[in-house]
C-alpha cells in the first residue's frame, strides 16, 4: 500500500476511510507477525503503516466533531 497523503484521505468518503483503517490494521498484524518471525526485510514497513492509521483515524475524528479544513 502506498504512502497515503493528508489531502488524499481527506478526499475519501467516510465509509471508505473506515474500510480503509480495517486494511491497515490487518496488514500492521501481517507485518508484525513476518517481523517476530524474521521475515521482515524493511521493519520501517511497520513504522509507516502505524502513522497512516494515525492519519485516517484523526480525519474520521475531525469529521465526526465538524472540523473542517479549507484553503487558508
């Protein structure tokens, strides 16, 4: 999965953002699972992954409290 930016998960529909979080949260399990079982090249995977998750869930939660975020 590629690095998603801020305005493209700003972009996605609700709905779609919280499928989205179920993908990450099951590939974070995937890549922790080939990390203890040493089959993990780049551990940075997980790193990356982790912040993701951070982004999604703080624009579910903006949007959830009526936070909106226009051009300044």
């Amino acid at each position: 999965m590629p690095y998603m930016r801020l305005p493209d998960i700003r972009s996605k529909a609700t709905e779609d953002l919280r499928k989205e979080v179920q993908d990450l949260y099951r590939e974070l399990a995937n890549l922790r699972w080939r990390w203890h079982t040493r089959q993990l090249e780049n551990y940075q995977e997980i790193k990356r992954i982790r912040k993701t998750i951070a982004r999604v869930l703080t624009v579910l939660r903006e949007r959830e409290l009526g936070i909106e975020h226009g051009a300044p």
